[in-house]
C-alpha cells in the first residue's frame, strides 16, 4: 500500500529526474488549484490590509541575506575582469508576494550595481494572473549590460508561452537550452569567438534539459556560466558522458528548504529533493553550483530559519582572488 502510495507522488521522467505526478490538466487537480489559490489570495488581501501586515513584508524584505562571493574564472578576458553577477530567483509573486515587494526587490538589486543580472525561474505561484506584473517589475532592473533568465517549474504551471512572451515584451531573454555571449566589449549577443558563455538549460521537471544546446560546440577557452533552476541537474546522466566544460552553475528552487529546524541546521526538502543540492555551494561531479535560498516561498508562505538570498557574485580572472569558500551558507 505504502509503495502505491509512493508511486503516485512521484514518477520518474524520460530524462530520468524524480518529479511529483501531476496530472496538469485533470479537472480535479485544476479545480484545487483554482480552490487554493482563491483562499490564498483572500487570506493574503486580509493581511496586507491590515497594518500589522503590511509591517510584515516590510521585515521580509528587510531580512534579505545579501551573500556577495569573488569567483575566479579560468580563461576570462582580461575585459571583463571584475564584472558583477547579481542572481536573483523563486520570486513566487502571488497573493503571499505583492508586487509591491517585487518592486523593492528591484530596488535593492539595482543598488548592489550589477553588470548582469540572472532570473533562474520561479517569477510566479497560483495563478497567471501575477505573469504581466512581475515582468513588468522586473523590466525595473537597471545591470550595466543586461539581465537574462531562464524558467523555473511554477512559470509552466501557470503559463510557459504567456511568461516567456512577457520577459521578452520587457527585454528580458530566456535562455533555456540556448546561450548569450557576453564579449569583451560587454555586450551580449547570439554567438562570439571570444567572451563569457551565459546559457542555460530548460527546467527538469517541466521542460527538456539540453546541455549540448547550452554549452556544446563553444571554443574550448571559452568559459561558461550557466542558469539552471534544479540544481539537479548538475547531475544530468547526459551531461556526465559528455564532459562538458561549466565554470559555475547557478540554481535555485530548493528555497534552501524554506524551513530549517534549528534554525540553519538540516533543511525539509521534499523526498525527490537530492539533500546535497539544498543551498549555497555544492562541488557537483561537473562544477560548482551555487544554490540560492530565493526570495519567495511556496507551499505554506512561511520562511523559519532560512533568510530569502540574493545572491553576488564578482568574477576575476585565473590568480586574481581568493579561493572560493568551501562554505557559503552565511545565514
């Protein structure tokens, strides 16, 4: 009975990832969803009226952890020596996260001074209606050369098509299973001799994960940077015989397992979560990866023990920096 069980929770898919088994377009699963997120949206409505709510989100914002690294990259171009990465991810703009909040999160992107900024998915819960506005909000973004994204499992779940639509209408390009290159001129365009890879790869669980697409075929001393929203799949069966080079790999998704006891200690990740890949730097069998706690919450909205991220990153050229810490976890 418990293995029953257990099978309809979670199924494996075709690139052999463990995912929850939704059937997306069941009348059942449509009308609680559609049950859930009228509750939520009241319940949120009631709080943000009152003042005491409003104080809330208030101290949320205030709480973000700002966790800033110097990376050392190998083969970067003396040009973009120092270059800045602001990463931003799991917004989950909803009835739990006004678009006001969104917007002061802009704010305090644009203050840290990115040169680029990366999305790794998860703009939205409950419902497409929060697609338009969160985009609109993140058009807000102002990195000297550009920000870049890529989708994360929720986007799908409310509207793959009307989000990717909404990014481009406000600048914003994805880069599922594709890539950018910044070039020494700092600027990102479709393909370059020389430069710094930004790809990235489609969602795990909603989309197709191809790291040949990404990162296959780009000159050998050209480093990579790449957005994945499952930290997972930085031990993608395919990209494991491929051998692809990946100088970092930044991630979100796990919410840094949103809630820790004690505060800080093991996280509670969902059973098809891989514990390993739950926040800050993992060594993956391929490259770092960098997973960020994120900014909003989903399931229950309560964070306890794990402060929202954002995450910074300035990247230097080979003998220019420190090591990069073996622990990153600075909540």
């Amino acid at each position: 009975m418990s293995q029953a069980r257990t099978r309809k929770k979670i199924g494996i898919n075709e690139a052999g990832y463990q995912v929850p088994r939704f059937n997306l377009e069941s009348r059942k699963f449509i009308w609680i969803k559609e049950m859930r997120s009228a509750g939520s949206r009241a319940a949120a409505d009631a709080m943000v009226r009152l003042q005491r709510g409003k104080s809330y989100f208030d101290h949320y914002l205030g709480r973000v952890l700002i966790s800033t690294y110097q990376v050392e990259i190998q083969d970067l171009p003396i040009e973009l020596d120092g270059i800045r990465v602001v990463h931003l991810t799991d917004i989950h703009h909803g009835p739990w996260f006004p678009i006001e909040s969104v917007e002061e999160l802009v704010a305090r992107a644009n203050q840290l001074k990115p040169d680029l900024v990366a999305l790794t998915g998860d703009f939205v819960a409950n419902s497409s209606r929060y697609i338009e506005p969160v985009a609109k909000a993140l058009g807000g973004l102002k990195p000297s050369i550009g920000s870049v994204a890529v989708m994360g499992n929720h986007d799908w779940w409310e509207g793959g098509e009307q989000m990717r639509q909404a990014l481009e209408e406000v600048s914003i390009p994805l880069v599922d299973n594709s890539r950018l290159i910044l070039t020494p001129d700092r600027k990102l365009v479709s393909a370059a001799d020389a430069g710094l890879a930004i790809a990235g790869v489609g969602d795990a669980w909603e989309d197709v994960v191809d790291f040949e697409k990404a990162v296959g075929g780009l000159p050998a001393t050209m480093p990579r940077l790449v957005l994945s929203h499952n930290p997972d799949c930085a031990e993608d069966r395919k990209l494991l015989r491929a051998g692809h080079r990946i100088d970092l790999m930044l991630s979100g998704h796990t919410h840094g397992g949103q809630v820790c006891f004690p505060a800080n200690g093991n996280p509670m990740l969902p059973r098809m979560r891989k514990s390993r890949y739950s926040r800050g730097l993992v060594m993956g069998p391929v490259c770092p990866v960098y997973i960020s706690r994120g900014i909003g919450t989903a399931g229950v909205p309560v964070r306890l023990g794990v402060s929202p991220e954002i995450a910074v990153f300035d990247l230097v050229g080979h003998g220019r920096t420190e090591p990069f810490p073996a622990d990153s976890d600075r909540g």
